[in-house]
C-alpha cells in the first residue's frame, strides 16, 4: 500500500547487491568479475552499432578506456549500477543503474541502460527492469522515472511498454556530445506498480512462454491484471 505523504519518513539508499530473477540475475557491478563479459557483449563483435547514439558516453573501442568507464560506475553509489546475468549461459550481457536517487523524497530512476545484442527483445531486457522496479517499490519509494533523449525512439517505445507514463520533455534540457538532447519524461508512481508489476508477472511467467516468443503482450498481461 502507498504510504500517505502525512506519514512519509523517506526510506533508505540502495544497497542490494544481487537481485535473482527467472531469465537473468541483477550482480552490483564488478569490474574485475564482469569486464571481459561487459567488453565482449557492448563492444566486441556483433554488438549494436547504435548501442552509443543517445549515451552520454561511448563508445569505447580501447579496452584501456573501457575499463576505466565501468571502473568509475563501480565507485559510485548514484547511479547504483548493476551487471547484468543471462542465467542459462552465465554470461554478462548488459548493465544499467538505479540513478537520480533522492531517499528522503522517495524518488528513484532506471537509467544508463546498455544492453548488448544477445539482450535485446528478450525476455531478459524486461527482467531486468522488472526486477530493478520492483526492488524500488518494495523498498518503499514513490515514484519510479525514467527519462531519454527525445529522439531516442527506442527507449521512448520501450518506456511505454514497460509500463511508465510519459509526462511530458523537458526542452533544451542538455548538451550531450555536442548536441542538444530535450529529454522525454516518464514515471510509475506506487499506486500503479501492483497491477504494472502484476503484468510482468505475468509476461514472465512460464504459462505465457511459448517457441517463438510470448503469447500474450506485456500491454495485455497488465490490462488484465487492472
């Protein structure tokens, strides 16, 4: 149940560091566990060439630099970033961060997400968020965001997906490499996760897996947990 803003008391900082999920499980980032298996999957063969487009970074063609890149998230406590691991094969496929983290306002964000290709349209990717969201919310935060360029059509689409609302953008919001980037705004508050949670739930769960993919949409699934 959302807490009442009269009795609010804020709650506390991530510290989680694994969180277990059915396709994936979320390891707080360690450069020196998953650097070869971050290096492979975001820059070596195969991986996205538009992986970088609307990043602040990247991409890193030099492993020396690379390292440093995820050596810099893993010191960092905002963004709180985690790895990404495919529980079939082992492998780190991806990361992203718990990031714009105010604990006394009960405000939280799933960003810097960087999936590799194996990822990508897969159950996994909705895992992942899944499982970060969910973490969020049962630690009793309020309000979940995610944010993105504008013109970032793919994690526009995907926010939707997901579940979060768009609010709106934020014109002439930043410079990033060189570029103007207005920022599109979405959020899940606490009132909406039981039923957008109750969704996943139900997208993942093995009665809706099938060969070829998922026989109901995560759209339908939370529809009908309303």
């Amino acid at each position: 149940m959302p807490i009442s803003p009269a009795d609010w008391k804020g709650v506390p900082a991530p510290t989680v560091q694994l969180l277990e999920g059915r396709f994936i499980r979320l390891e707080k980032l360690d450069p020196a566990r998953h650097g070869d298996d971050l290096f492979q999957a975001l820059q070596g063969p195969g991986a996205d060439p538009k992986l970088w487009d609307y990043l602040p970074y990247g991409p890193f063609p030099e492993r020396g630099v690379f390292n440093d890149w995820l050596n810099n998230h893993a010191q960092h406590s905002d963004p709180y970033f985690f790895s990404v691991i495919d529980r079939a094969s082992g492998q780190v496929q991806g990361i992203l961060s718990l990031m714009s983290i105010v604990p006394a306002q009960g405000r939280i964000e799933i960003g810097h997400v960087t999936f590799g290709a194996p990822m990508q349209r897969s159950p996994k990717s909705t895992e992942a968020v899944y499982l970060l969201a969910k973490h969020a919310f049962e630690q009793g935060y309020r309000r979940l965001e995610w944010k993105c360029n504008n013109g970032n059509a793919r994690s526009k689409y995907a926010a939707e997906r997901l579940g979060f609302s768009f609010e709106g953008v934020f014109r002439q919001h930043m410079v990033v490499k060189g570029q103007n980037r207005d920022t599109a705004w979405y959020s899940i508050l606490d009132s909406e996760w039981p039923a957008i949670g109750a969704g996943f739930e139900a997208w993942l769960s093995d009665a809706n897996q099938s060969g070829s993919g998922q026989l109901k949409s995560l759209a339908e699934c939370r529809q009908q947990a309303l």
